[in-house]
C-alpha cells in the first residue's frame, strides 16, 4: 500500500483525547488512529450510499428482469 503524507489540523481537545488512546494503547501512533478513523467513515459513506441507490430501485421491476426468460431454463433444467 502506497502512503502520503498530509498535515491536518485538529482541536485541542480531540489531540488530547487522541494522545490519551494512543498512550493506552489502543492504537500504535496518532498517524494510525487517525487513518483508521478516515478509513471508516469513507466505508460509512459508501455503504451509505450504496443503501440510497438501491432504495432508487423498483421491486418489481427488479424481480421481473430477474424471473425473464426464467421459464425457458427451468424447461431445460433435469428433473431430480
């Protein structure tokens, strides 16, 4: 995985409770946290708005293109 560098600019008081994990121990360095926690809202984001686009689609709709042609196949499927 490629990394770059960035600088941000956080509160004071997020930096205080960041150093506070990081020196507990729950996360290796503030570098760590902090991709951690962009790595999650962007999955939050997508997830998201892949839940937005599928309420966009029409149940029916849907159903019927998947149930097309079904009848043809299921003449040719072997009777078990």
């Amino acid at each position: 995985m490629s990394v770059a560098k960035v600088a941000i600019t956080l509160d004071q008081n997020l930096l205080v409770t960041l150093d506070r994990l990081v020196r507990q121990h729950r996360f290796p360095s503030r570098s760590r946290m902090i991709q951690q926690a962009v790595e999650e809202k962007v999955a939050r984001i997508e997830s998201n708005r892949l839940a937005r686009e599928c309420e966009k689609l029409d149940c029916r709709l849907e159903q019927a293109i998947a149930e097309e042609g079904m009848s043809q196949e299921m003449d040719a499927w072997p009777t078990y």
